[in-house]
C-alpha cells in the first residue's frame, strides 16, 4: 500500500507581540495555524511507528496512520509533545522511551514497542496534525479549545467592558493573552511614602554586608537597568516613583492547543512605572474534557465549534465576573497595607521566598539586585522585584510563574516573612 508522506516544519513557535501590530500579526498567525491544522479520530490499531533509517533516510521515526478513503495510508513526523504523550498512552517508561529515541541504532527497538503495545491498545486517539506532524496525541474525549477561538472570544469580551489586550505570547505549548482596563487605574498610596530615619540606606542598615558584593553581580550598569531606574536618571528615586505608584486591573488568559494544561482565567495587577505584573490566583481552571467519541476519522471545524459552545459561554462570564472593579479594589488595598511592612532582614525574606516558591540561585540574585536597585525594602518593594524579575525572565512559561509567585507572595507574606510595621 503507498504511504504518503507529509513535510515537516521547524518545532519550536515562540512569538511576543506586545504592539497593536504585534498582536494583530499574532492573531493572523494563530488563524493561520487554525487553518492548517487537522484534527482525526483514530483507532490504536490504525497507527504504526516506522523507523526511516531502515529505507536509507536520516535516522527518525514517524508515525504512519490508516486514514482511509481517499487519503489512506500516511506518514507524519511526531512532535517532542506527541512523542511523550505516545510514551504515557502506553505505559513506555518516559526515560527508557527517550533514550530510544536519542540513540540512532535503537530506533528499531523503539518502533517494535511502539507498535507492540499500539496493537494490544483498545482504545481510540485525538491525533493533532500541523504542517505534516502530530504534535498531540490525546484521549478522544479531550476537548480541542483553540487559539483562534479563545483569541476572539476573548478579544470581544475584554472590548465590551473597555479594555484592551495589551501583549500576546505563543509558544508550542501555550498561548497567554493579558488584557488591561487602563480607566480603572488607582494609585497605591504608600503608608510609608518618605524615606524616613528608621529605614535608613539600602545599602547600610538594612543590607549590611552587600556593599563589598556589588560587583558581583548586584550592581547594574545603564544599560541593564529597570525601567523605573531609567525614568528615575538611575537614582533610588522612591519618593518619586511612590508618587507615580498606579495600577490598574487586568487578566492573563491562557490555553493549550496539545494538552500541556487547562484554560486558566486569572486576574492581575498591572503597575504602570515598571511595567509589573502580579497574578492572583485562576479564577476558571478548564480542563479539556468532553464526551467520548464514536465516530472516527477527520473531526471538522463545524463540529469542534460546536462542541465548545458551552464552554466558551462560560469563558466569556469568567472574563467578565474577573475584571471586577471592587475585585481589584481589595487587591489595592493589599498592595497599600504592603508598603508598611517593612523586611526586618530583607536578604533573608528572600531566601524564603526562594525557598518557599522553589526558585533558583539565578532567580534570586536577580530578586536581591532588583529589591537593592529599588530602595524599597518592604513587602511591596519585594514584590515587585519578584514581578520584575518575571517580566525581565525571557521563558514565557517561567515568566508568568514568576509573576504568580508575586502574587501570592503579597498575600501570604505575614506569615512568611518577618516584618514590622
């Protein structure tokens, strides 16, 4: 029977958009993916693992799928993704599968448990193709919830209340919307707005020690510095950043199109000196499942659309309910009480925060140099050197945890951190 073979492309899709012509290109970007993807049904039994060395190709495996009809018999190049969820479908341990398929001679053996176990397998599959590669293999009753849709949906529900989105990232695993509603902005008014004596320097009193080691990573030059270092001409500048101190509410939307996690809804605080983000907590956590499939083959957009329906009713009343003002106002206040609280020994409240969240040295030092650059040595100032170090943080992914770990960290920081007020 002929196999047809389907072209890859380059895995890896890591986009910002943080310009109206950024985010619009994006969302042409995700509709064009949206266009090309398929979506099939298919039984176990109708895929295969071939190893391409054995006919002379570059040593790789694919996955061969009986379609059926018209198109029969076709072979894809499978995805990082695809691979490890092939590897948990049917129970190959994660290592023993990887170090398989990173050793070109034992490609054979990989695609001889692949397709031993894909035989004994009673089950049918979601198999998500892009540009002639699965990269998702998942259970037929997970519910695709695509960009696309999301970006839209979303888009109209974040206009209707007057927002906007503000800044889009797609990666291969997920896509994160924030969206902000500027017109509500408030100012944080600081109960300890004046540098007074009990505070004293950053580094002297309250960062005894530190001075010796600013050359060791701690110091910034011009060109590394903060945004608010630079709108301050590289000064301390607390007295005047506490008079800019405004923030406004917002969400981060995010979803994955290949099962790397839910639909999360989760509102934040926006600062607008520093260009901060500090995430509270999901208020919609969506997992991707729906009814079990009968019917096999190639699942249409008609048919996805409408069975999300529901789902993106509820998406668009979690928006809604989570840009609530007075939800924000009692963030605020929060954000107020936390620049009384002062860090009795700031460079350990740190290493708890480090400790506490599982964050690494780097993520640390970047902490420490962020909190001594600012003059602020209080809960707030160290959220916001956690939040900056998040939004500093190139990884989308490892930028919006940090992000998290400064909002919770606001909230639990009585209870974490010594303070005096």
């Amino acid at each position: 029977m002929t196999v047809t073979t389907m072209t890859t492309q380059e895995e890896g899709i890591q986009v910002r958009a943080v310009s109206p012509a950024q985010i619009a290109e994006l969302a042409q970007r995700i509709q064009g993916i949206a266009q090309r993807k398929r979506d099939y049904i298919v039984p176990a039994t109708h895929l295969r693992m071939v190893d391409r060395a054995a006919a002379g190709e570059q040593p790789r495996v694919d996955l061969v799928a009986q379609l059926g009809g018209i198109l029969g018999d076709v072979s894809y190049g499978i995805g990082k993704h695809a691979h490890a969820q092939i590897a948990e479908k049917l129970g190959i341990h994660g290592t023993y599968y990887r170090r398989m398929l990173d050793t070109p001679h034992a490609l054979p053996l990989l695609a001889q448990n692949v397709n031993h176990w894909l035989e004994q397998a009673r089950s049918n599959f979601l198999m998500r193709e892009l540009d002639g590669r699965v990269r998702a293999l998942l259970s037929d009753r997970y519910q695709p919830l695509d960009n696309t849709d999301l970006f839209f949906e979303a888009a109209r529900v974040v206009h209707d209340i007057g927002g906007q989105i503000v800044r889009a990232d797609l990666t291969e695993e997920r896509m994160y919307l924030r969206a902000l509603v500027p017109d509500w902005r408030e100012q944080v008014a600081h109960q300890r707005a004046a540098l007074d004596a009990e505070r004293g320097s950053m580094r002297g009193v309250h960062f005894d020690g530190f001075s010796d080691r600013l050359a060791g990573g701690i110091h910034k030059d011009p060109a590394s510095m903060t945004i608010g270092e630079r709108r301050n001409g590289g000064g301390g500048g607390v007295m005047e950043r506490a008079s800019r101190d405004y923030v406004c509410p917002g969400i981060v939307i995010s979803n994955s199109e290949i099962g790397q996690g839910r639909v999360l809804v989760e509102p934040f605080v926006y600062a607008f000196y520093c260009s901060n983000y500090a995430v509270f907590g999901e208020s919609l956590g969506r997992v991707h499942v729906g009814a079990k499939r009968e019917h096999l083959g190639v699942l249409s957009d008609d048919t996805l659309r409408a069975e999300g329906a529901y789902v993106w009713g509820t998406i668009r009343d979690y928006i809604r309910a989570t840009l609530d003002r007075e939800q924000f106002r009692a963030r605020l206040q929060r954000l107020v009480e936390s620049t009384g609280e002062m860090l009795t020994a700031p460079q350990e409240a740190v290493d708890s925060v480090v400790k506490h969240y599982g964050l690494t040295d780097e993520e640390r030092q970047r902490i420490l140099n962020e909190l001594i650059s600012a003059g602020d040595p209080t809960v707030y100032g160290l959220l916001q050197a956690i939040t900056a170090t998040g939004r500093d943080t190139a990884d989308t992914h490892r930028a919006i945890e940090l992000e998290r770990v400064g909002g919770q960290f606001v909230t639990a920081a009585p209870e974490l951190v010594a303070v005096r007020r």
